[in-house]
C-alpha cells in the first residue's frame, strides 16, 4: 500500500462508509472529505466530521501507519493541531499533536476494495510509454481539453517562480529580468545556464550605455564569455580583445572561464559565438525589449524584431579563427518560437501576477495559441496516441504533462489517469 493511493481513496470517498467507527469505537460519520492539499501541511483541509455526538471542523492527515505520523515527527509541529482526524491503512500505535492530545484514528483496511488496489499496481506498473497509454483513448476529449488546460496553467506557475527569484536579485527590475532570460534561452537547453552566467556579468544597463555601437557590445559580451581569453592571430580577434581590456577597467568586470560553452553535437548556426554575436548585434538596435510585453505587442511583430543578426565576421566564420564557407547567421524560426514560449510567454504571464492584471496573463495564453508546436520525442509520442497538437499551447501543456505526471506514474493525481482507473 501507497500514501498516494488512500489519499486517492479518500479524495473521491472509495471506501465503505457504513457504521464507521475510530479506533476508540466511537460512531464517525464523515460530512466532508475536506480539500485535497498539495503544499506543506495536513494532506486535506477544511474538513468535517462527527465523532459521537460532537461535531468537529479541521484538517485530515493520512498515513499507510499510523506510527507515520511520530517518523515524520508531526507530534512536534503546531501546524498539525488542527487535524481532527488521522486516516491510515495500518493502525499500529496511538499518536498524539503537539498539545499532547489524542488523535482520533480510522484504519481503512478492511474498507477498501483490495482489487481495485491490485489493478491500480498493474495499472502503474505496465512497461508502456505512459501507464494509460492503451486507455487514454476513451477519454472524452472534453476532459482531456480541461486537463490540458491545468497543465499549462501548472507548467507557467512553475517558470514564474524562477522569473520570480531572478526579480529578487535584480530588485525588481523586470527590463533586467527579461534581459536575462532572453540570454538564457539564445542558449537554448545546451548552453542556456551559461548565457544566463554572461547576463548577470554583464548587466542590461551597461549595454544601454554602449548600445551605439555594436563591435563594443561584441566586444562586451565576447570577453565576459571567457572567449577573448585565447591566443589568435586575426584583425577583429586582437581588436576585440584590446576594446575588452579597456572595458574591462573601465567598468571592473569579471569575465567566465570560457570551458563552460558546450558545441558538442550543436549545429554550427547553434554555437554559442554564433548566439552571442547576434545578442550582440540585437542589443545594439534595441534595447528596451520589455515594452514589447508591455505594449502586447503581436507575435509577428516580436519575431521580426528578435530576427536578428551578426555582424559581418561571422558571416564566414562560426567560432573565432576558423573560415567557414557560407554560414548560417540569422536567427531562424525555432530560436524564435523558443524566445516566445519560453522567455516573452513567462515572464509576461509572471509580470501579469505580479501586478495583478488578467491582461498581460491572457496575452500570454494567447501568444502560445500563435506559435507552432514544438515537435520533439515528447511531442511526436502524444501525436501517435492521437492527441491533437495544434499550438505550443497543446505541445507545452502535453510536455508538462509527460514530465510532472505521466513520467511520475504520478496518475493518481492526473484527471485523466483518476478517470480511468475509476472506470
């Protein structure tokens, strides 16, 4: 038996409820199952329940053992005073809240259907992609429509709170925040952490301050990457390199140590000097980009102005001192799908939290509505069970599914996987 598993029988009332009785034998009758929680504290609140003649509102906490609740030392907590009932599947000893009163105990055992519990192991336990990968089919796409809806929802909520963090270390200054996360995401999964290091190095206002011209910024940004720091013969590198060294004073900078960019099994176009010359180039035309969230501006017009370039130098090359013939310096239409989902997307859905405005939120939710799925293994897999992919608000939502859910055998705890296994 799983935690999970009875707070799924508890949350939908599975259980036979006829002449319950606590461990003390008195007459419990359960009025209500409370609200499931999924934060800190007792695992249902706002309960209510009669226990002989007296009526009692509070929290319920569940256990497989009743001794659970002395291992994860609640005796000990005042947030659990409030549980006015423990519900286990395993009534082994008595326990006590941190006033040393008793707590009133049901043992589930022998009020559970133990086949339905069988088919729920079988359930998880199939070596399928997804647990409900044969069943998923015979959900109404209704259901399957408002899942999905949560799912976007709950994957948003979860990247707000690193825009949330990085708001705190720039005291609230969204124009920086946003300016970071469009870095990050310029380096996309494989070199996105150390972006993330070159935006923090080298600050929004600093480029503002240089943002006439663009071979300073190069300048800027290619010394703080630890990418001036090698040896090179060639006109541009040493002239970089010298306008650097002068920044570099001029301001105290601190510069990365340059084995943190990865080009293993990038495409060239995907290179971090490739990326880094076109922030380069992009932040020497424009460097006001939040007003584009704060003017909700349409999906063309934020891509036309992220369609950026690099300056001639990299039109032959794609890391410095190395001639390549005809290379790919524009950024293309998936750096740009990536920027919106991941970067114009939060942080606009995070500001309109922030400021309590349902606008900037439903702009959000409509800016995934315009950009084209993501196609990935992910994706492509959902795809052959039939689930309709028409935006990146379907591929994100079906993403975060996969990877908080179905990933997790977390099915208890999906709409779709508690319908099934209620059928």
């Amino acid at each position: 038996m799983i935690e999970d598993y009875l707070h799924y029988i508890w949350k939908f009332g599975l259980f036979n409820k006829i002449e319950l009785k606590t461990e003390d034998c008195e007459a419990l009758e359960i009025v209500n199952l409370g609200i499931h929680n999924f934060d800190s504290g007792p695992d249902f609140l706002q309960a209510q329940i009669s226990i002989g003649s007296i009526k009692w509102f509070g929290n319920i906490e569940i256990h497989v053992n009743t001794s659970d609740w002395d291992k994860h030392k609640h005796q000990f907590d005042k947030a659990y005073n409030n549980v006015i009932l423990h519900v286990v599947y395993n009534h082994d000893k008595e326990i006590y809240n941190q006033r040393s009163e008793l707590i009133p105990t049901i043992e589930l055992k022998d009020l559970l259907d133990h086949e339905h519990y069988f088919g729920y192991e079988r359930f998880i336990s199939n070596q399928k992609w997804i647990p409900c990968e044969k069943s998923i089919s015979t959900i109404s796409q209704l259901k399957i429509n408002a899942w999905l809806d949560r799912m976007l929802l709950e994957r948003l909520e979860r990247k707000s709170l690193a825009i949330e963090k990085e708001l705190i270390l720039t005291n609230g200054d969204w124009d920086e925040v946003f300016y970071r996360f469009i870095f990050r995401y310029f380096g996309m999964k494989v070199n996105g952490n150390p972006m993330m290091d070159l935006a923090r190095r080298t600050p929004l206002k600093l480029l503002q301050k240089e943002s006439k011209s663009c071979f300073t910024l190069e300048a800027l940004l290619f010394g703080q990457s630890g990418m001036l720091d090698d040896d090179l013969k060639g006109e541009y590198f040493s002239k970089l390199k010298e306008e650097y060294l002068f920044q570099k004073q001029k301001y105290g900078l601190v510069s990365m140590n340059n084995v943190q960019w990865r080009y293993s099994k990038l495409r060239p176009p995907n290179f971090p000097s490739i990326r880094i010359g076109q922030l380069a180039m992009l932040y020497s035309s424009n460097s006001s980009f939040f007003q584009l969230i704060r003017n909700k501006e349409s999906t063309g017009k934020i891509k036309e102005i992220f369609k950026t370039s690099t300056s001639s130098y990299w039109k032959n090359h794609y890391v410095f001192g190395k001639y390549s013939e005809n290379t790919k310096n524009t950024a293309g239409k998936m750096l740009l799908d990536n920027i919106l989902i991941n970067t114009v997307v939060p942080v606009c859905f995070a500001y309109g939290k922030a400021i309590s405005d349902q606008s900037y939120i439903d702009y959000a939710i409509t800016l995934l509505k315009e950009v084209q799925p993501e196609i990935n293994k992910i994706t492509t897999k959902w795809s052959y069970l039939g689930m309709p992919i028409n935006s990146a608000f379907e591929s994100q939502a079906l993403i975060e599914l996969y990877g908080n859910y179905c990933s997790k055998k977390k099915c208890l705890n999906c709409n779709l996987g508690v319908a099934i296994l209620n059928k």
